[in-house]
C-alpha cells in the first residue's frame, strides 16, 4: 500500500501537542536525538538578546513554545508568530497566556510566502524547524530580508540518516541543505555578517544587517 501524501500544513495541523512535547516534555530519545531542536531555539533566544526591546517574528510559530522562551528570557518587546496550522496558533495562545507573556505575543494564521505584512517590519525575524518544508527557499529567504530590521534567523538540516528515516516515516515533503546551498541563498541579501553554527544533524544561520 502506498504511503498518503499531506500538505506540511495538513501535516503539522494534527499534532500541536507532540510538537509541543519535543520542547516542554523532552523524552530521553528526545534528548539524545532532537538536540538540533534545542540548540536552535538556543542560538535563535541569543541573537534576540543582543537587540534588547526588539520586535520578532516567528515564523511557522507551530504551538508557540519557542515564542514563549523567548520572551521570557529577553527583553523583546512584542512577538508575532505566523503558522499556517491553526491548531498550533490556539494551543500557542493558550500557552502564551498561561506563561504570562499573551500581552507581548499575538498568533495569526498564514502562509508566511503569501501573508500580507504591509509596512510592518521586525528587528529579528527567526524561522527555526521551517526551511525543512519549504519548496521555495530562495523566495521565502528573500522575503525574510524585506521584513527584517537587524537580523534574521533560519535552521538548516542537512542529508543524513535522519533525513532518510523522516522521508520515510512524514507523509509531506522535507528537503536539506549543506553550507553551500545556505550560502548561495544568502546571496544578494541585505546583511552585513553571516554566521553558520554547527548543530546535531545541521546548521543554523545567523545574518545580521
């Protein structure tokens, strides 16, 4: 039998609370095998501080744990997360709320690619666990620089065993990159620096303008 086939969107719509898990409730083969998930939030929370109160966007926010640590630990002073699943933006609501942080956030429901920001711009704008799922990198990363004031933040798996045992198991299409493809992305972007950290099972990049 063939395996069924789902938008990332169709995918990730289901599994707010899994997704949530990985962060809140780490199991010990998450620990071991999902570190990637926490040194990106690590670097993404670092990048924040260096701006102060500074304005971030989080894109594909999913249920919006990331959101939350990073609030709580910085100065930021508003948040907003973009996700196309909007079972992730209720339970990020709800969490945000519950966190103590809902008067700094707000979740909307979108496509980031398509979602219309009109003259709104964001110091930082971080899109961690994304480029796995996105078809057109190069236009996504485009838009990424228009939106963003000071910097902006993307992680970046690589091929491996782990992508060939995720192209197995998720019923939507993921795709990896190397340094190089990361580079050449960057390529005719805004920015004055660009700094690519090494994590477990790939890289998170760092451009600051």
């Amino acid at each position: 039998m063939s395996k069924a086939t789902h938008t990332a969107q169709q995918y990730w719509d289901v599994r707010s609370d899994l997704f949530a898990n990985y962060y809140k409730k780490p199991s010990f083969f998450d620990k071991m095998f999902r570190k990637a998930v926490y040194t990106r939030t690590a670097v993404a929370l670092k990048a924040i501080k260096e701006f102060g109160k500074c304005s971030v966007l989080d894109i594909g926010s999913g249920p919006g744990v990331n959101s939350v640590t990073w609030l709580k630990n910085s100065e930021a002073s508003f948040l907003l997360g973009i996700d196309f699943a909007e079972k992730m933006n209720e339970y990020a609501r709800k969490n945000a709320e519950n966190e103590g942080v809902g008067a700094r956030c707000k979740f909307v429901e979108g496509d980031f690619l398509m979602y219309d920001f009109g003259v709104d711009k964001y110091d930082v704008s971080v899109a961690v666990g994304v480029t796995d799922y996105v078809k057109d990198m190069d236009v996504f990363l485009k838009k990424m620089d228009i939106v963003s004031n000071k910097a902006f933040v993307l992680s970046w798996p690589l091929n491996g065993l782990r992508m060939a045992l995720r192209r197995y198991r998720y019923t939507c299409p993921v795709y990896h990159y190397n340094e190089a493809d990361v580079r050449r992305l960057h390529e005719g972007l805004h920015f004055k620096s660009l700094e690519i950290i090494p994590m477990q099972g790939g890289m998170v990049s760092v451009a600051r303008k």
